[in-house]
C-alpha cells in the first residue's frame, strides 16, 4: 500500500465525451499501456474500465466510458448507464472532444453543467488542425459550458497529455487511496481476454459484424505452463456466422491466432484457444442475455 501523507490526494477522473473522440486512446496515454480497446469504428468501447496512476503524491483512477449516443438497442442503454454512472461518483469530469465536434449534445452539455466537481475539456486530435481552426475549437467551447480547464492535446502523439495530469493534481481532493498502489485497473484478465478477442474482430471485420458481435468465455484454466481458454463469440444472426467463419474458415483462423498471441503476450504464458462461434438471436435487446454479458 502507498503511505499516504496529510496532503496525498485520491479520486476518480471520469473521461466521458462522443464516440470515436478518442477516450480510449487518451486513457491509454495517460497511464502508459494499451489497456483499453481502441479502434477507427465508432462505438468499441462499451463498459466503463478503470485503470489506475500511482505517484508518492497522489493516485487517480480514471475511467473510461462509452460513447455518448442516441440509443438503438437496449445494449446501447446499458452503456449509456455505465456513462451516467461515472456521474455519481467523479471527482473531476473530463469531457472529450475533437477538434471538428462542433455540434454539442445539448442534453449531455446541461448534465455536465449541472455537476459541482471540477470539469476539464479535453479537445483531441489537434494534430489535425491549424492554428486558426485550432483558436476556433477553444473560442466555440468557451460559449459551451462552464470549464475550469481547455486542453488541446493530441492523445495519439502524446501531445500536451503531461499537461492533463499537472493539472488534476492541482484539482485533486485530499484523501487516502481508493486501490492497493499495485493494481493497474478493476477490471481481470478474463475480462480482457475477451476484449483482445472483440478487437481483433473490430480489426478483421467490417460493416455491421463488430457491432453485431459479443465475446464470452466458456472455460478459463491456468495451468503450470499453459493458460486454456475456450472463448464463444456470439452473433445475432446465422448470416453472420459465415461471414465470421470466412471461406473454409480462413477468417475466424487469422482472427483466433492474432488474439491467441495477443492474449500470450497479455498474460505472459502460452495459451491454447479455442473458440466456438454461435448464433443469439436479438442479444442486443435481450436483457438476459445482456446480464450474462456484464451489462
Ligand atoms: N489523428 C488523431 N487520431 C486520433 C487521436 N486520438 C485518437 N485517434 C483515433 O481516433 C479513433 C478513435 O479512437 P478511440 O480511442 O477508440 O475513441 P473512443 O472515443 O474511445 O471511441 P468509442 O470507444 O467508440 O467511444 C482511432 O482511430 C484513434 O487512432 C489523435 O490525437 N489524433
Ligand atoms: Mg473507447
């Protein structure tokens, strides 16, 4: 455990904004590993995921969220949840957005504004911008909402991110550590399993499969020297099993090998995976199915 000191300072800083901004990305800057699941398609992630900076000083436990939608399936209202839940218990709020966002979710913005901590607005990607477009983006988020801070960064090329923590810290409440100063996030491996397997489908597939896709664990055993996981990946249709399977299952083989590597070099031991791929009909809006999920 930290020894923490009078002045050591704890809490929860809540990273919320639109799909595809770049959440998952800054996450993975700001605390140094590819932990949360990052991809050019809109909506990847879809549970709240903590993960944890440890400094003699200070522990902030940052969450990253889904995206803010309008929802189509009740999948997208359990993500919603977990958005609105980070809510209640956020220290600061950081809202992200990008540098061509200038249409606001007015329900969002009045949530937001409606919070007594502390809220940054992180606008990402700058690196594709001008300097004048640049000006513009801060000038527009100003009329926005009442921010304590503006920071332009760029979370893919690291760009002004040291900034981001200086600046929690100076906000930070005082208190004593949330977690044990070794643990990097609340979320276990199992759990990560499955996120390594939905990215390499979110990487290998297109159109409406990785949307259409849920990842399961049938089995999960540790060995001396081997870890063997029997992985299921649900769809919604029997269409879509072929299109996952690929022709004479060349598409489901490159997608198992990759995760199975991946997965390898996650837990540090040699894997055995096998995966299985079955049709549930309408998961998305069956909230049975959702619970066993993790919805
Ligand atoms: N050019 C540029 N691209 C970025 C930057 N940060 C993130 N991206 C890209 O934006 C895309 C979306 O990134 P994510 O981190 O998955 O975005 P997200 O907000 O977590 O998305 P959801 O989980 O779908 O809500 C990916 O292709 C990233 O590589 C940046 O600073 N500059
Ligand atoms: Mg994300």
């Amino acid at each position: 455990m930290n020894t923490p000191t009078n002045s050591f300072k704890a809490g929860f800083v809540n990273i919320i904004g639109k799909p595809n901004v770049g959440k998952s990305t800054l996450l993975n800057t700001l605390i140094g590993q590819d932990l949360s699941v990052v991809n050019a398609k809109a909506q990847t992630t879809r549970h709240r995921i903590k993960a944890i900076i440890n400094d003699t000083n200070y522990q902030i436990v940052f969450s990253d969220t889904p995206g803010i939608m309008k929802p189509a399936y009740k999948l997208h209202q359990k993500m919603l949840d977990a958005v609105d839940e980070t809510f209640t218990d956020a220290d600061i709020i950081m809202y992200v957005t990008e540098m061509r966002d200038t249409r606001p979710d007015e329900e969002w913005m009045e949530k937001i504004k409606m919070m007594s901590v502390p809220k940054f607005i992180v606008i990402n990607k700058m690196d594709t911008a001008t300097e004048p477009e640049l000006h513009a983006a801060i000038d527009f988020w100003k009329t926005q909402n009442a921010w304590n801070e503006i920071i332009p960064i760029s979370a893919l090329h690291k760009f002004n991110t040291n900034l981001i923590i200086d600046k929690i810290v100076e906000y930070l409440p005082e208190g004593q550590p949330y977690f044990d100063d070794d643990k990097l996030t609340d979320r276990n491996d199992r759990f990560f399993v499955t996120e390594i397997i939905r990215e390499r489908i979110l990487a290998n597939y297109q159109k409406e499969i990785p949307y259409s896709v849920e990842v399961g664990l049938e089995s999960y055993k540790e060995e001396k020297t081997i870890t063997k996981i029997h992985a299921v990946i649900f769809v919604a249709r029997e269409s879509q099993k072929a299109i996952i399977l690929g022709h004479k299952g060349a598409s489901i083989k490159k997608t198992a090998t990759e995760a199975r590597l991946k997965i390898e070099e996650f837990i540090s031991q040699k894997v055995f995976l096998e995966v299985t791929i079955k049709v549930k009909p309408n998961w998305r809006d069956d909230d049975m199915a959702l619970q066993r999920f993790g919805y």
